[in-house]
C-alpha cells in the first residue's frame, strides 16, 4: 500500500487532449499507417510505434473503439494518430 506523502495533488500535471483533426492515411495489411497527408503534401512515415488499443464505453450507443499509434513523418515532428475502428476515420490527436 502506498502512503499519503502529505502533499496535495498538483492539478496542473493533468493534461487535456486538444481535440482531434481528421488526417488522410495509407496503412499497410496490418493497419499500420505508412504515408499521410500534412499540410496538403503526402509523406512517408519513418517509424510507426508500437500501437495501443482504446476501447470505452461498449455498453453505451456511442462506444469509442480505437488503435493509436505514434509515428513519425519523414518531415516533421513525431505525432500520435489513432484509427477509429467504427468509422474507418483516422485523427491527429494530441495532447
């Protein structure tokens, strides 16, 4: 068990996800994403992360199933996209 360490909770360390922006995507057979669209120029991916899968709220009528990955763009800064597997919709999603 952990101790109370007679601090109180810093709420600034909670981060808020901005909301997420559709984003066009080519994945492999896998569903991995191999090359996307920024800023109207397609670009290949350079590393693909391990994915992480989401799944909430299944009893609901509007359940959230996804597999996020991290990825990197041959011209860009590492961003994280997810797949929507409902929709078929990919999204930039970050923090």
């Amino acid at each position: 068990m952990v101790r109370h360490t007679g601090r109180t909770s810093d709420p600034r360390r909670i981060r808020r996800l901005k909301s997420p922006h559709t984003i066009e995507v080519e994945a492999d057979r896998d569903g991995a994403p191999v090359r996307l669209r920024l800023y109207g120029l397609w670009q290949d991916v350079k590393l693909v992360r391990r994915p992480w899968r989401i799944g909430q709220h299944w009893w609901r009528s509007d359940p959230v199933s996804r597999v996020y990955y991290r990825v990197a763009p041959e011209d860009g800064a590492p961003l994280t996209l997810y797949h929507d597997l409902i929709s078929g919709e990919w999204a930039r999603q970050e923090y």
